[in-house]
C-alpha cells in the first residue's frame, strides 16, 4: 500500500492548471450545445473539436492497457462524468474540478497499489474443489426444503425431503450430515434471502484465477429426478459481478472453466438462472410436494493466483528488470516502504496466502535507474514522444524524495502518480488543424478501442505514414480485429442506444413476473452480439431499422418465442417467418429503456426513434405540459389519452411526428415481449399456458398452483398510425418499410453517431459534404457498417482537430 508524500501537495497546483488548459483550449461549457452556429464560426482558429480528457471508462481502460492490469476496477472511484450531445466524450460535458483531480489521484493510487510487486517470489498457487453441501447458504437452503441432496442423479435420502416445517438445521448438521461431499440440486433462484455463495473461498491475492463448475439441470416429481424438458442455465457471480452463464443440459453433467480477475473482499457465487421465483419453502408440500424444474450443482474449483512471471508484467512496466530483494536482506541505512500485512486465514478456509517475504526494489544507481525508467514510461503513459526536459523534471521528483530519505519505490511511485494525473495523461491534446500522427493515434485508438495507442499504432506513427489511405486502412482493420474493439461495440451501443440505462427501471414485478437477472442479461447480450456481425461482414446499415437474422440465446429466444435454440450462448438465427423482429427497433433491451417500469408510453419511444434512429430530435416539449399518467388498471390506453393531449394546437404539430414511430411500437410491452393486449391490475383473466410462453413444462404440466400471477388482460393494442406526411401503417413492419424508403439514411444517422463518438463533435452545416462523400464512396458497398467507419477515419471530420 502506498505511503502519503509530499507528491499529495501537487494536487492543488495540477487541479489549476487543468482548468487553466481547459479554459485555454476554449471549452464553451455544456451550453454551447445550444449555439451549433457559434460553434462552427469559432472552430476556424481551433478546429472542429475542444480540449477533453479521459472520460472515466477510458481512464480506466488506458491505466488498464499501460500497466498490464486487465482486471483494474477503478471507474467506481471516479465521478460520473457529464454528457454532451447524448455521449461522455465531449469537453463540451467533461469538467475538470478540485474534486476530480482528487478522484484521479486516488484511481491512481488504487491501480499503483496494484502494479507494483511487494514480494520477492509469486503467492503460492491453490487448488480447491468445493461442494455445496459443505457451503452456509446451501446448507440453509436444504433446510427449507428449496432443494435437495442428489447422489448418482437420483435423490440422496442422506437427508429427508420435507413436508412440513423445515428441517431442525442445528441437529442435522450436528451429525455432521451435511458436511459429506456431494450434489445439490436446487429448485430457488437467487434472491435477497438467498445468494448461492461458496463461503469457503476468497481470494487474498488479486491476479488471474481459473474457475470451474459442474452443473445440469432436471425435472423434479415429488422425489423422482426426471428429464427436463428444457436445457437449464446457471449463473457465476464474484460478489455483483458476473462472470458468465453457463449451460446445464438435461440429466448430463457439464464441467464448465473460465479464467477471470479477481480482487480480494468478496465471494463467488452461483444463481440457478434458468428458474423463475418460485419459493419452494413458502408451499404446503416444500420439496416433497414440489413438481418443477431445478438446477444441480455438483462441485466448483478454483485454482489461483495464475502468475506466468514474477515480478508481474505491471510491475516491470514500472521498474524493469531491476531486482526484488527481500527486506529483510537490505542494509540497516536504506529506507525501506512501508508494508501493510496481508490478511491470514486458515487453511480450513482454502485461502491461505502462504509464505512469503516482503520486498523492494533497490538499484545500485538510484538516479540513473529513474531516469531510465521514466524515460521508458512517460512516452507510453503521454501517447507522444517526451524531451529529455520532461524527463528530467520527473527525475527530479524521485531525486528530492530520494533526499527526503524515501525508499526507492516510493520516490518511483511519487512521479507516476503525478504523471498519471498530469495534464498529458488526463487529456487528448490536439493542435488545430491538421492532426499530426501522434494525436492522430490517440484519436484511433480512444475511437475504437476506448484506450491508450499500441506499441503498434505508436510506431507507425514515429514513422510518420499514419496519416496515409493505406497505413489507415490497414490499422483499422488490425484494431477491429482485435478483443479490445469490443469495448467500442459495447460502449458506443450504450451511449448512442441509451442501453447504459438498463437497470434505470425496475419492471413491476405483478405486470411482468417472468423479468429477472437472467432475461436481462440475455436483453443486454443482444445488441453487441448484433452489431459486431453487422461489422465484422460489413452488412448494410439497412439492418440497423430491420434484418432477416437475429442474435439469440436460449432464454432470449424463449421471450422472442423463438423454438430450438438451446445454451447461454448467442448465435445468429434466421428471422421466423411472421416475427416483428430484427435491426435495433425491437431489440427487447431498446424497448425497455424507452419505456418505465409499468407501461410503455410512444411519447417517449417515439422521441427516441426520432432522436437516434433518424437523427431528428424533437423539439422539447413547451413549459408546465403536464405527462401522461399511466392507467395501470387498463381502463384507457395511452393512445386514448394521447388523442385528448394532441387536440391543444400547441401539442398537435410536434406530436404529429413523436407519435407514429411509437405507436408502431406498441406491439411490444415494457420487457420487449410480443403483445396483442396490455397488461392491467384488473381486467380479463390470463389463460394458464399461453400467458407466459412457459416453454419449459412439460406438455401436461400445469403451472405450480402457488405461484399466483397477478396482472389481467387490459385493452387491446393498436399499433397503427401515420406519418406526419400522410403514409399511413398497420404494424411495426410496414413502419420499417417507410423507414427504409430512403436507403442511406439509416447509414448517415449512423456516420452521424459515430462522429460525435469518435471526434467528441457533431458533424455541423459545413461538414455536410464531407458526410455525403463518405455516404458516396460506401454506396458501391451497399453504406456496410465497417466501410462507413472505414470511410468515416480517412475523412476530414476525423483527420482534423
């Protein structure tokens, strides 16, 4: 852990003069969105876009990729930065404060903590197998009677099923019954009252750790294990984390692994995802009566800290090949750090650290060392070459801290925390004009990969041909390529979609029983999974509005009501004939957050559509109008009330245009489900099977007779309308089709987006020619998604500040 220094003093000096820079560089303020025209007249003397710094996913991701920490988790430490033209990558939204520089300061710290090495041989590596008999919250489980011991597939009568009133735990367990290693099979879904934790595990040392897990699914009959008629899904957690879903086929045990990051503090866990919120302990019969699917889990294994090398790779981005020696090997007059005891437990815990001795880096040469190691860190850490007068301020630090009596290490520390919180880390600095290579790297790599430049990309441009047609084609390609473009799928889809919103709402649990953290998880999935096929075949941007595939996974395609797609994983599936699916428009996830957690409104999906799909935001609404009240109990429908709200001539104009895209929406309910009546509190009574597209009963099961369903069958829906120009629709099909009447607009609001993604600036009135040459030149590519980025790169927008 780190020591305070008097390098903490600096905070207040680099806090002035990051305002100082960022006031320098002309940011408007979050105003200037407002003023596009003053905007375009300003931008001549320095360029299309303003001074920004790292937003706090980026800052994360660059100290992640600078310091070969691929688990550093410190965009919670950070504040939640400010929006501007719908997107966290403009200075026009990312302030610079007091406040924030001590949040900056503090990240770094976290990650430093982190990096560098404090002992002299790597921590010892365990292996344990865990069963979940021998887990707390199982045993409680048991208990209950909300599962049951499982031997050879069939039910273990080590302890009995229960009937009545749960299980005396105390005796039981005092028999030690319930230590004996073995199955579970378990019939509850995680809850408040019940987190699925192997408590007998967790981690001291972060690193890589290799988990695996047996689980399978089956069909319990009063105490008979029988086939499930659906494919099951279990859910890993590390504390709220998730680490994956995994498969649990029907009556076939499937050993799972994945390896991950983990920190110490917390616990992994495993949810029977595929199972709905039934408790089994709240009915007459508990596990004896109880008929229904459940999920077995056989055993979890954990082997870890995985150290390929030691000292770790972050460690020697820091210090080099210089030496750990152990402290207690260091001579009496050199200053040693400060250590903070690592927490011990037993090994009955399984997660004993082991043995070790603390150490420190002490080169022969203090001085000569610093400066060699900056020298090697600043151009990396600052995306640009650094003069030997950079270098030398930073030696500087380590020299005055050095003569302060501080140990090695932490003068070493006291110079990268200032440069990880100096104005050349946090911000992107770019000259107007013309972008030279080096800032031109920055602005690709932040653009696709949310990161620091490469090595890579950092030599072409130290060679000077970045700028060139066929050098940027060729880098494009080799960063779409590779695992890092994810985090541009996923957080350009988050900002442009709204999808960051997910959990915004929470979907009332009377109106929509069947939403819970696995159907959410599939709903989120969707989107990436979509649009990474759009780009890596370069589909038309058609398929934005609509496509004749979809990107699924079992329980994703259970809500689509999509047959014969089984597991956790997403694969591309051909439209069904007669589905409303396809392109962004009915993605569940798209439709839940343009919609509370009670009822749609197309007020407000309308807006959406107009505002990211066509890239026509509607005009506020005028002040003191009051919203529409949602009438849960089904007597009127929204569309009822619109037809009152739209006869005030002040409202009529406006939502001539907000409401057809969302009355073609209509067809689809609060979680994206398919719906041809709204649901209500009070109404017509559900029929049993088809209500809640139960795929998993067995064809004469019946729906546990416990579990009450609570909403009705409100009005029917109407999803028909007009455009504000007259062309009238039946559904949310013919609406895709009016849309697509114009094959390029789907591709210019999309080179729109990711202009302002990429270049934190909207393209504005004279930027529309170098929009439509790169509309022009991806025509003979039918506007492909990556062609437009492709084109988008070697454009002007991009290529100048």
């Amino acid at each position: 852990m780190h020591t305070p220094t008097p390098a903490s003093k600096v905070a207040a000096v680099l806090t002035a003069g990051l305002m100082s820079l960022t006031l320098i560089a002309g940011n408007p303020g979050v105003g200037a969105m407002d003023r596009p025209a003053a905007r375009e007249k300003e931008s001549a003397p320095v360029g299309r876009s303003v001074l920004r710094r790292l937003n706090r996913t980026e800052y994360e991701n660059t100290l992640r990729d600078l310091l070969h920490l691929p688990g550093l988790d410190v965009r919670e430490l950070l504040p939640d930065d400010g929006r501007a033209f719908g997107y966290d990558k403009s200075g026009t939204g990312l302030e610079i404060s007091s406040v924030q520089m001590a949040k900056y300061m503090e990240a770094a710290d976290a990650a430093l903590d982190q990096a560098i090495a404090t002992r002299g041989a790597a921590p010892q590596v365990f292996k344990t197998r865990l069963y979940p008999t021998n887990q707390y919250d199982y045993d409680i489980l048991l208990s209950n009677g909300d599962c049951v011991f499982l031997k050879d597939q069939k039910f273990n009568p080590l302890v009995p099923l229960i009937s009545g009133p749960w299980l005396d735990f105390g005796k039981m367990n005092g028999d030690g019954l319930f230590k004996a290693p073995g199955s579970v099979g378990i019939f509850r879904h995680q809850d408040e009252a019940f987190g699925g934790r192997f408590s007998q595990f967790s981690p001291v040392h972060s690193g890589l750790y290799r988990i695996r897990v047996s689980v399978w699914s089956y069909w319990w009959n009063k105490g008979e294990v029988e086939p499930s008629p659906r494919s099951g899904a279990a859910g890993l957690y590390y504390g709220g984390r998730l680490l994956g879903h995994f498969e649990a086929p029907s009556l076939k045990p499937t050993e799972h692994e994945i390896v991950t990051w983990l920190d110490p503090g917390e616990y992994i866990s495993l949810n029977a995802a595929s199972l709905w919120p039934i408790r089994v302990s709240e009915t007459a019969g508990r596990n004896a009566g109880y008929q229904g699917p459940g999920v077995a889990v056989d055993w979890l294994e954990v082997e870890g800290p995985l150290n390929a090398q030691w000292p770790p790779a972050s460690h020697r981005t820091l210090f080099g090949d210089t030496a750990l020696t152990p402290l207690d090997q260091l001579a009496p007059d050199i200053r040693k750090p400060k250590r903070i005891e690592v927490r011990q437990t037993t090994r009955d815990g399984q997660n004993a650290p082991g043995p070790f001795q603390w150490a420190t880096v002490v080169p022969t040469h203090p001085g000569e060392a610093a400066t060699r190691l900056l020298t090697a860190f600043l151009p990396r850490a600052f995306r640009r070459p650094v003069k030997a007068e950079e270098v030398r301020r930073y030696t500087a630090v380590v020299t005055g801290r050095l003569e302060r009596k501080a140990s090695f290490e932490a003068a070493m520390r006291s110079a990268y925390r200032i440069a990880l919180c100096s104005p050349d880390f946090l911000f992107l600095r770019e000259s107007a004009g013309k972008l030279d290579d080096f800032s031109l790297a920055s602005r690709l790599s932040y653009f696709l990969w949310d990161s620091m430049p490469d090595a890579t990309l950092l030599a072409q441009a130290r060679q000077g041909t970045l700028h060139t047609p066929s050098a940027l084609d060729a880098q494009i390609e080799r960063m779409l390529k590779d695992s890092k473009s994810k985090r541009f799928v996923t957080d350009f889809l988050d900002q442009w979609l709204d999808l960051r919103l997910m959990d915004a709402t929470s979907p009332d649990r009377t109106l929509y029983p069947e939403y819970g953290p696995y159907l959410r998880d599939a709903m989120r999935g969707e989107a990436p999974a979509f649009f990474q096929e759009l780009l890596e075949k370069d589909l038309p941007a058609s398929n934005l509005i609509d496509s004749d595939f979809l990107f699924v996974n079992q329980r994703l395609a259970e809500h689509y009501g999509i047959p014969n797609v089984t597991g956790t994983s997403f694969r591309r599936v051909a439209r069904p004939a007669g589905s409303h699916r396809g392109g962004f428009l009915t993605q569940a996830a798209v439709l839940k957050v343009t919609a509370n957690g009670t009822t749609t409104s197309p007020v407000k999906r309308g807006a959406w559509v107009l505002r990211h799909i066509l890239g026509r935001p509607p005009t506020p609404p005028p002040p003191n109008i009051p919203s529409l009240e949602p009438d849960v109990r089904g007597a009127t429908t929204v569309r009822e009330q619109l037809a009152r709200h739209r006869a005030s001539p002040s409202c009529a104009y406006c939502h001539a245009r907000i409401d057809p895209p969302g009355f073609a929406l209509e067809s689809f309910d609060v979680i994206g489900g398919l719906r041809d009546r709204f649901r209500a509190t009070a109404g017509q009574e559900v029929p049993n099977l088809s209500r809640l597209h139960l795929s998993y009963l067995a064809p004469d099961a019946t729906f546990p007779k416990t579990y009450h369903i609570g909403y009705r069958l409100g009005q029917p829906v109407d999803a028909s309308g007009e455009t504000a120009d007259g062309h009238k629709f039946a559904d949310v099909d013919a609406f895709k089709k009016l849309l697509l009447a114009d094959p390029g607009q789907s591709a210019r609001n999309l080179v729109s987006q990711l202009t302002i993604y990429a270049t934190g600036t909207p393209a504005g009135s004279t930027d529309r020619a170098e929009i439509k040459r790169i509309l022009t030149q991806s025509r003979v590519h039918n506007y492909g998604v990556r062609s437009l980025i492709h084109g988008l790169v070697k454009s002007q927008l991009f290529l100048d500040k």
